[in-house]
C-alpha cells in the first residue's frame, strides 16, 4: 500500500491541515525551511540516521548524519550572522554538488537570508545577470568557479562577500573574498534559528522567460507544507528509503526534491557528483541500495540508449518507486522501465513558480503511460479555451494548463518584476504557459509549451537570451534561435546566423560562436547547431519570425505567413 492510498478518498478529505499537523506547525507561529530539514529531525530522535550520502565525481565518500547536517548548517549560519547577512538578503550558492551545496542551502535559510542556487555551469554573462537583478550580497563557490565570479564582481557593487569553500591558500585571496570551511570551522551546536513566518521569502531561483531576462522566482517558507505532503505522496518516501533525486539544486527539482522535502521528512538521500554514465548510475543505485529513484526523461532515454544487457551486470532490486520530472516522458520510457525495471517511471508535471508537484500519475494508482497523470489533491487544474480562459466544459479539446492559485508553494512573485506576474494570471487562473489535453478520467496530456521556450533535457532555454549573446559576437549581424528534434534531449537549441560583412560561414566559424555561447552562457544554452543563411524571415515591422524556422525544423506547416516581409 502506498502513503497516498485512494485517490477519491484522499480528494474528499483534503486539507493542507494535513501537511501542517504532521509537521507541527501552527498558523501564525515560525516556520523557517532550515530548522524543519535539521533541528526538528534531530528532536524526533533521529539525529543519528544518515541524512546525505554523497559521492565525489572520483569516487570519494562522505556521509552526514540528521545531526552532523544541524551542526553544519548551523556553522553556516553562524558565519553568514557573523558576516553581517541579514534576513531577507539574498545569498547565492555558486557550486558544484558538493556536500557544501546541501548543507549551506539549509544554512542559509536559518538565518532568515534568501538561498538563490545557480547552476556551476553558469558562464559569467548567466552568473552576472542573476546576481545583478536579485542584488546578491553574498556567493558561496569553489576555487574551481571563482574566476567567473572575479570577472564580474566589479560590476556587481552589491555583492559584498565571496566565500570559497575549498581554499587552500595557495593563491592570494582578492579584495571581498573570504575562506569558508564547514568541516575546518567544526559544527556550531548552539544557533537561534532566525523566526521567518508563512511568507517570509525563502528561495529564488531563476528561471528562463521567452522575452526579456530570466526571471527570478521567489518562494516563501510555508512552501515546505507542499512540498512535504507531495514528496511523501507523490514520491512515496518512507522513514526506511534511500532516495536518489538526480537534479542539480541549481533547478528547483533539486531544492524542493533534492533538499527540503526528504530532509523535512527525515529520510536518507544520496547524491552522486558526476556526470551521466549508464553504468555509473547503476553501480550507484546497486551500492546504495537505492529505493526511490526520481530523474528525469532525458537521463531515462540515456539510459534506455545504453541498452538492456548493461543492466544485467547490477543488481538494482532494491528500487521500489522511480518518479520522472520536467519534460514530456514518452511512453516507450515507461514500458521500458516496467520491462527493466519491472515497475513504471511515474511522471510528475510542474513548475520552477509551482514549487511543487501539481500533476502526476500516483504510486499505486494505474499508470496511463504517456499521460502525466491527476492532479493533486488541493491543487485545482484545468485545460482552458485560450479565447475566452475559461475551462472547456467537456474532456478531449487541446488549451491551456490553468491552475486556481492559492497552494502553499506557489510562487509569490517575480523579483521585482511585477508585470510578468501579473502577466501569468487570466480569468482568475494561473497560466502555466503550457498546453494539454484532459481525458475522461482526469488524466492531462502533455501538447507542447505555448510559448518560444526551448526546453532542452528538461531546461528551459530563452531564445532571448542566446540570440543577446549571439550578438555579442563580433561576427554576427542577427540570428533567430528556435529548437530542433532531438532523439535524447526532446531539443536542443539551434541558431540561425547572419554574418556581418568580411566574414565567412565555416566549420570553424561554426565552433568558435558556440564556445563562445558556452563560456557566455552555459553548455545547456550552447546551439547545437549553426545554421549561416543570407536574411532571416521578418515581418514587415522588422520582427524575425522564428516561428517559420521552427516549423522548418520540426517539418510542420508554418502557418499564418502574411505579414513576412519577403513574401
Ligand atoms: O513545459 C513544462 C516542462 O517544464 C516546464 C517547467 O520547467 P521548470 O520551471 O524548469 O521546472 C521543471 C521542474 C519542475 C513546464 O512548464 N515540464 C515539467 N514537467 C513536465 C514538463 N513537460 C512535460 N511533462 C512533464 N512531466
């Protein structure tokens, strides 16, 4: 039997009550994210049990135990205080996952500061833009990353502290940079876990629009309470699991899933600091003794690509429930896994702005494979006419994701931008920006986003964006970013490039604009492809039509094309 049990049953009695009692939270008193995943485990007795098992990209090992992680983060805590962090600022960690990511993230939330994670990979342009728009005070890196950080801070006055984890002394610290050493410093037992309330902002994390730069999402502390409840029955996690939840905390998968929920819930996680390896990945799930696995369809079509003989070689029979998030998973990846695996990937649907898992097939309940499943209990979605925003009255018909706002983990804003969030609500629905189909039993399919985001193995990529950099490049006149199919990833970015004069397309030419995208950027953000044409469609106003390019990739009809300016 599954924590979730009955669907019709859990629909009729929900209440977010649920998740406040079990956590013991009272309307109106403190509730601060960082002393739940911790403090709070330790007083249940379960200071002993593991929390984090992690392992290095070279094989090396560290366990923590409920309280060597309230120790820790207490010692982060104590620093930031020490440092002159005050509630409310915002606190960027900037690094590889490294056991310091996890810890630090619970750390920062103690002090009332806001955690902004940021995906190591970032190129300085990604990294600057972020800590620009949220006003960073204070980064957390690794002497590995700290360059990029050095290239830019002289444009960020706001950023007062860089904090290196891993100094060793060998090279000079620079002006505003300060070593850190959770284990060097030891734990601190005593810390006043800052009192944040329901609404006091806990995370920002940021994410990509289709104009404009990204967007930082920001979170509050009574998020927990959905987090909590769907992480326990949406992901099924049990006081006994090891749970693995491949996301990087640079995405909300991994803060909401990777951090908060199995800490709050006192269960024992593993991390695995490597990259993607068929074999890698399952020697990890075999030694652990991994039981609920949560990954996403790129890493799930990887894997698949690796074939069934690999799989043989593991003994992965401890896996009890495996969960998928962030992209359409295809149901060749579900009948696979029932194959392989001998039980399904359940998908889960939901958002950077959502906080939580709002759509999903259940444990225990059928599997539809190719559907994302039921909406949660609490959680109020629908598939809306896109004329008129209002909910179609009968099943079947493609609209809009609508979700009625108000559950605990919705996001509270846009940092400092008003306008775009605003801009998500219609009719009284929160727009999700991505369109479905409902069926006869409430189950949504997954039709495409609708908008020019490029979601490429599960990450959101502005076209926006990579087309700025583009320009950056002292070659390029204009460009038009859009997507291309791609057999693992769903898609990945391909760009479309005038040159200015005195340059010439070629291979070379090719490669140094996506390094350059690259270092910009990110290897996420990087064109996979660079196609050199003469003009680009505009319309008559001049506006590039990337639609056109799209459909031209996709081998689909390109639709309206009246107001091109060369037809
Ligand atoms: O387009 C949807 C897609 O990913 C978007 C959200 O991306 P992000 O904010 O980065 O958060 C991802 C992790 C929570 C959605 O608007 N998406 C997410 N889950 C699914 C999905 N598309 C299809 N199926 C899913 N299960």
């Amino acid at each position: 039997m599954s924590n979730f049990g009955n669907y019709e049953d859990r629909i009729k009695n929900f209440s977010w009550l649920i998740s406040e009692q079990e956590l013991g939270y009272q309307p109106g008193q403190p509730i601060n994210i960082g002393w739940y995943c911790s403090d709070r485990v330790c007083q249940q007795g379960k200071g002993d049990k593991t929390a984090l098992i992690w392992e290095g990209f070279g094989g090396e090992k560290k366990v923590y135990s409920y309280n060597d992680l309230r120790l820790y983060s207490n010692a982060f805590a104590r620093f930031l205080t020490d440092s002159g962090i005050k509630a409310g600022d915002r606190v960027c960690l900037f690094m590889d996952r490294i056991p310091e990511l996890y810890i630090g993230f619970v750390g920062i939330l103690k002090t009332g500061a806001i955690a902004q994670p940021l995906f190591s990979a970032f190129g300085e342009d990604s990294l600057f833009v972020r800590l620009e728009n949220a006003q960073t005070t204070a980064i957390f890196t690794q002497k590995k990353h700290v360059s990029k950080v050095r290239k830019i801070k002289d444009k960020l006055p706001h950023l007062k502290h860089i904090f290196i984890v891993d100094y060793d002394g060998k090279n000079p610290l620079q002006d505003r940079e300060k070593a850190f050493s959770m284990e060097g410093l030891g734990g601190v037992e005593d810390y006043d876990v800052y009192p944040t309330y329901a609404e006091s902002p806990s995370v920002l994390h940021y994410t990509s629009g289709t104009t404009g730069m990204p967007k930082g999402v920001q979170h509050v502390h009574y998020s927990l309470i959905s987090q909590y409840l769907t992480a326990k029955w949406v992901l099924d996690l049990r006081d006994d699991d090891i749970y693995w939840c491949t996301a990087d905390p640079g995405w909300v998968t991994g803060t909401s899933y990777g951090i908060i929920a199995p800490f709050a819930l006192g269960v024992t996680q593993c991390v695995l600091d490597s990259g993607f390896s068929a074999e890698a990945w399952y020697r990890f799930i075999e030694k652990n003794k991994v039981t609920v696995w949560y990954s996403a369809p790129t890493a799930i079509r990887s894997l698949m690509k690796a074939g069934d003989e690999i799989i043989k070689k593991f003994d992965l029979s401890s896996l009890r429930h495996l969960a998928s998030v962030g992209e359409p998973l295809n149901p060749e990846a579900v009948n696979w896994s029932i194959r392989v695996f001998n039980k399904p990937f359940h998908d889960t649907y939901w958002q950077t702005e959502t906080g939580c898992i709002l759509i999903t097939n259940f444990p225990g309940m059928p599997v539809k494979p190719g559907s994302m499943g039921r909406a949660f209990p609490g959680i109020t979605a629908t598939v809306l006419n896109p004329n008129n925003h209002e909910p179609y009255p009968q099943p079947g018909r493609i609209g809009l994701i609508g979700i009625k706002p108000g559950w605990p983990s919705m996001m509270r804003g846009y940092w400092k931008n008003e306008e775009a969030y605003k801009n998500k609500f219609r009719n009284g629905w929160y727009l999700t920006g991505d369109r479905a189909r409902l069926d006869g039993d409430g189950y949504f399919w997954f039709v495409g986003r609708d908008d020019d985001i490029i979601n490429t193995g599960g990450h959101l990529v502005s076209p926006f964006e990579v087309e700025s950099a583009l320009l950056e490049h002292l070659a390029v006149a204009e460009s038009a970013v859009v997507s291309k199919p791609d057999p693992i990833n769903m898609e990945v970015v391909k760009a479309f490039v005038t040159l200015k004069p005195g340059h010439t397309p070629s291979k070379d030419m090719e490669l140094d604009i996506m390094n350059f995208i690259r270092k910009k950027l990110s290897p996420l953000a990087m064109p996979q492809e660079i196609e050199f044409v003469d003009t680009l469609p505009k319309t008559r106003s001049g506006k590039i039509m990337r639609r056109i390019l799209h459909a031209k990739e996709w081998g689909e009809e390109a639709g309206d094309t009246s107001t091109l300016e060369n037809e």
